[in-house]
C-alpha cells in the first residue's frame, strides 16, 4: 500500500531540482544533470515494474526492493560497470536524503534506503596510450579535410592537458591564451578552475585552426551542426581513430580506450619526462595528491628501470648472500 502523501514524489522532484541542487548545495550543471538521468532511468524501471505510468508513481514505491531491483538491472540487463552501479545509487542516496529533510514524515521509508550500500568495486590496471601509439593515433587523421583538423587539434589539446571531456567539450574560444605563454582556462569538478600550459607546438595548431576571425564566445570544438561537441563525439572520434591506428599498432587493440585513457596517458608522459607528482596533481586539477599517485604504479618502463638498478638474485647459490659489513647490506637495499 503506498503510504505517502498524494504527489508527494512530484513535489520532492521539483524542489529537489529546482532549489535544493542549485540554490541551496550549488551543485554544478553537470552534476544536476547526472541525477537527472538516474532518476529518470530509476522512475522508468520502477513505473514498468508496477505497470503503471511514472505520473501515478509516489514517494512510497521508490522502496529498498526496488532500489535493489534498479541496481541488479543496471549491471545485468545494461551491463553497466559496478562504479556506474554505485553513482547511480550516489544519487538515489542525495534524492532520499533531501527528501527525509524536507519530510520528516518519511525519515524511516528514507533510511532503510540509504542503508544500501555502495557496492566494491575490484581495482583494474590504467589503460594508457604509449607515446608511440598516439603518434599512431594521431598519424591516422586526414588532415586535409575541415574535420580532420578539428580531430586532430582536439587531441592534441587532450593529450597535451591531460582534461577531463567534459572539460574540453566544455571549452570556449576566451578559455585560450596563445600569445605569450599559451595557455588555456579549464573549468573541473567542483567548478574548480585552473590554467594549464600549451605545449608550443599545441599553441600552434591551435592558431593556425583557428585563424583571427573567430569568435571568443563560440565553442572551440563544434559538431556538423555547429552545436558544441559532446562528450559522446568525442569518444566515437577516439574509437574511430584508434581502430585506423591498429592496422599499424596492434597493441592499440589490446587496450579498453576511451576518451580518459588520454588523461591517463598525459599523466604518464609527465611522470616519465620527470615532473613532480604534486605538480602533476595540479596539472590534472586533483583534489588530493593521492589520486595521482596511483600513476606511479603503472608505468611498466619506470618499474623495468627500477629492477635494472637492483642487483640481480644468485638463485644457484647453496646458501645464504654473505653480508660482510652493515655498509653492504645497506648498499644492497638501496640499490632495490
């Protein structure tokens, strides 16, 4: 039996998007929209469930069954990843926390849902691109056509700043800085927003595409329609251009990439060329050191370095390494 309020669902959605997320918490367009599609995909499956329409849903049917019911469609049926599965569950939490807030009425219904929790997630390995794959990547896109310039200025400017896509679809003509000391403006999570340096050769595609007659508040990167490219282009770009690639790099088939796999590989390149991970940090716009430090377990060629330094095990030795002084065995370690 449904036990709340005749359209209370209606009135928690609207003052949930229309004030809470917005005016009260600030949250970010991107992230506004993100909850959105949760719960439009969460409101869906629920009224298909019931066999009733969305409108004729209430507060009281978005129960924990439900919510369970959501989430096991979400990684069987749209074979979603178990960290899409917990964001998707990240927003149903902020929708029923605000909505024990604003009724207190509902605080006990609310609770047993935000007791489920966020399911964990087993860590994979970075897929990166060496530098030589995206010289491949790079070398695949046909110049001489008007949106092969665009790709290829498009990621260039990815790898050379290591953005995030929504990062660079979001990107304006003003964002650019190539006189002097090029640089351009990124607008990150949180509408944190930070400078980042162009390489001078990305500075000089950047001119040489845009020509003098453009202007400062049109998007920099544009759809045949002249509409703002999104995220979505830009991985189909990706996948488009990598599979060209392969024919002449098979190791670009043995990896899963999509349009992050260049952030991952701008802070590769950086780590190897010998810059600081905090400055890396900031490079990427990372709200903790800690989240960059994981670049440092990945790269292969940084860990052969390593294992070359270290002297190498006599496993035909009957007994055991003797250590004739502290100084060695202390010479030993360090050269691990």
């Amino acid at each position: 039996m449904n036990s709340s309020k005749p359209n209370a669902l209606g009135r928690m959605l609207r003052s949930f998007f229309a004030d809470h997320l917005p005016r009260v918490r600030g949250s970010s367009p991107h992230t506004i929209l993100s909850y959105r599609d949760t719960l439009v995909l969460f409101l869906r499956f629920v009224a298909d469930r019931h066999k009733r329409s969305v409108s004729q849903l209430d507060l009281g049917d978005l129960d924990p069954p439900e919510v369970l019911a959501f989430l096991e469609h979400l990684e069987t049926t749209r074979h979603n990843l178990v960290a899409t599965r917990n964001v998707r569950l990240a927003a149903i939490h902020a929708f029923l926390r605000y909505c024990a807030t604003a009724d207190p009425t509902q605080v006990e219904h609310c609770q047993r849902v935000l007791a489920i929790p966020f399911k964990r997630t087993g860590s994979r390995p970075i897929d990166y691109l060496e530098y030589e794959e995206i010289q491949a990547v790079l070398g695949s896109i046909d110049r001489t056509k008007a949106d092969g310039r665009r790709d290829y200025v498009l990621l260039a400017i990815m790898f050379n700043t290591g953005a995030r896509v929504q990062e660079i679809v979001t990107l304006c003509v003003r964002d650019l800085q190539l006189e002097a000391l090029p640089q351009v403006r990124l607008f990150g999570k949180g509408r944190k927003e930070r400078w980042c340096p162009l390489w001078p050769q990305t500075a000089e595609l950047l001119r040489a595409w845009l020509g003098e007659s453009i202007s400062p508040d049109r998007p920099l990167f544009c759809n045949h329609r002249g509409d703002r490219l999104t995220r979505f282009g830009v991985r189909y770009l990706l996948r488009k251009y990598c599979a060209r690639a392969k024919v002449k790099t098979p190791s670009l088939g043995r990896k899963r990439l999509h349009p992050h796999s260049m952030r991952h590989s701008s802070a590769v390149h950086l780590l190897r060329s010998g810059v600081e991970i905090t400055t890396i940090s900031q490079w990427l716009g990372h709200a903790s050191v800690a989240t960059t430090n994981r670049y440092a377990t990945v790269d292969l060629e940084m860990k052969r370095k390593a294992i070359e330094q270290a002297r190498p095990t006599d496993f035909g030795s009957d007994g055991p390494a003797e250590w004739r002084t502290d100084a060695s065995i202390l010479d030993w370690l360090e050269g691990l």
